[in-house]
C-alpha cells in the first residue's frame, strides 16, 4: 500500500466510525461528498486526527 492508501477511508469505515445503519445510507453523491471531506482531512492530518475527531463530535 502507498503512504496515500493507508490514509483514506473507504465508505463502510465511515459508516461504522458514525454508526450509520444500512437503511439509512444516503445517496451516493452524498457519500462521496463525506468521504472527499474525510480523505482530504486524513490525507492532511493522519487516520488517527479523523477518527479522534469523529468521535468528539458524535460522543458531544
């Protein structure tokens, strides 16, 4: 895997990291929207940055 690889989400981390049920998923312009926010974080910041992130704001 290259330094890129190991830095981005693919949809079902995020779904499980904001526990999103499978009969709530939104549309995949939707979807790819988030998951173009999260990589940009994660490849700027780290994996560990995101995650830490999305659990303050979904624990608050």
């Amino acid at each position: 895997m290259t330094d890129i690889q190991d830095k981005i989400f693919d949809w079902n981390e995020v779904a499980d990291l904001f526990g999103i049920p499978d009969q709530s998923m939104p549309r995949e312009e939707e979807r790819d929207r988030i998951l173009e926010r999260i990589n940009a974080l994660s490849c700027r910041y780290g994996r560990e940055y995101v995650i830490k992130k999305i659990t303050l704001q979904t624990t608050h």
